[in-house]
C-alpha cells in the first residue's frame, strides 16, 4: 500500500464555518506534511510532524490548527478561513531517517473553496 | 536562498524528447528530484539524483546534474500525450523529515 488518502476531496464553507481534512497513510511513514497548493504555483510548505509532533510550523495563520493523532493520521482543522485561503491542501508523508531518498508521498489533495 | 526556477511552459510534438531546465540554490542539497502533478492530482515522485552523481537514466527519462552550475534538466525521450502535465524539480536534504524545495514548476504540452 503507497496510498495516501485525503478527505473530502472538495469542500466548500463560509467564513464562520469549521471544518476538517483528514490524511492517512498506511506505509509505516513517520513524517507527514501539509503543504497548500495555489493554481499555477509550487507547493508551499504548511506543517511537518515527524513522530506524532509538530516539528515545523511555516508560521501559518492560526485559523489553520494541524494535529496528528496518530503515526497514520494527520489532520487539518479550518477555523474562521478567508477566501483567500481557497487552494488545493495536499497532504504528504514519508520516511523518517534511515536509509531513504527522501520521496514523498503525496495525496491527490483537498481543493478547498472559501466564500 | 532556497529559490528554484523554471521556465513556465513547454509545448513539444509527440513523438519528440522533451528537456526541462531547473536551476536550483542549495548547494548542499542531498537529492534533486523530479515530480510530476497531472491536473487535479497529488504530485508523484518520477525520479531523483543524489548529489554525487552527474546523470541518472531511468527508461524513457535521463536526469543530468551539474552542480557547479546549479543546473538539473529532465529529458524525456518520445514524449506522449500522457506526458502532458506539470513538471516541478525539487531539493531536499536528507535527513529526519524532508524540508523540500519545490521549483516554479514548467508545464508541459504534448501535441498529438
């Protein structure tokens, strides 16, 4: 399994709204990442966990709350977003150390819609 | 600096090779990799090249490093029309997590 699963693939809320993307992967990786995707640019780095804690926080708004419960979970919590913030939210993972070539894995990404 | 450009468009004729430039700034990075994002899609790794190496051929796709110009090219050989996509290189040193670079990203047009 090289999977990683985000949900839902499309959202769309208002401003007052809370929401949630939710990632899993089942390949043992312990490091997952968010990165947020605007049309016709690179992914930008959002947050990287790496044995269930924060270890990067790209100095992301707060209104954006990242949280890992577990080694195959990663989720991200949407509070009170602007409609700027609408992108594609990909969710990666990979291995922690050891001998890797640092690939990651990534999902086919959460298009979000702010209004 | 961790800036790492692209030329934004690429249009080739089925059938020819394809060659995408990069220019990256890092130049202790351990791998230089390739990824390719089809619309509406996660991006997925197409190949690397550790730092140490000049080339890399992996079937249809020859990957040339020159590190004393900060220069990566991606050839590919009889470009499909499944090519058509966007290409982005990547930097990253390894280590723990990966604190990865992506380039502007050139996107690719085949032509049938």
């Amino acid at each position: 399994d090289t999977e990683v699963t985000q949900t839902p693939k499309h959202l769309v809320m208002g401003m007052t709204n809370k929401k949630s993307l939710k990632c899993e992967q089942h390949m043992g990786h312990r490091a997952m990442y968010w990165y947020k995707q605007k049309a016709k640019k690179p992914p930008e780095l959002m947050f990287v966990y790496s044995y269930e804690k924060l270890s990067i926080n790209e100095s992301v708004p707060s209104r954006f709350s990242p949280e890992c419960p577990n080694s195959s979970l990663l989720n991200l919590h949407l509070h009170a977003l602007q409609p700027e913030d609408s992108a594609l939210y990909l969710c990666a993972s990979s291995r922690y150390r050891g001998r890797n070539t640092g690939e990651l894995f990534f999902g086919e990404g959460s298009r979000l819609t702010v209004l | 600096g961790e800036d790492v450009e692209q030329s934004l468009f690429l249009s080739v004729r089925e059938g020819d090779s394809s060659v995408i430039n990069c220019t990256y700034t890092d130049s202790s990075s351990t791998y230089l990799y390739w990824y390719k994002q089809e619309p509406g899609a996660g991006l997925q790794l197409l190949t690397y090249i550790f730092s140490n190496m000049d080339m890399k051929q992996d079937q249809r796709l020859t990957v040339l490093l020159n590190k004393k110009d900060k220069h990566l090219s991606l050839r590919i050989a009889d470009t499909q029309t499944g090519d058509s996509a966007i290409y982005f290189c990547a930097e990253s040193i390894t280590g723990g997590y990966q604190k990865v670079t992506f380039g502007t990203g050139t996107k690719l047009q085949v032509i049938p």
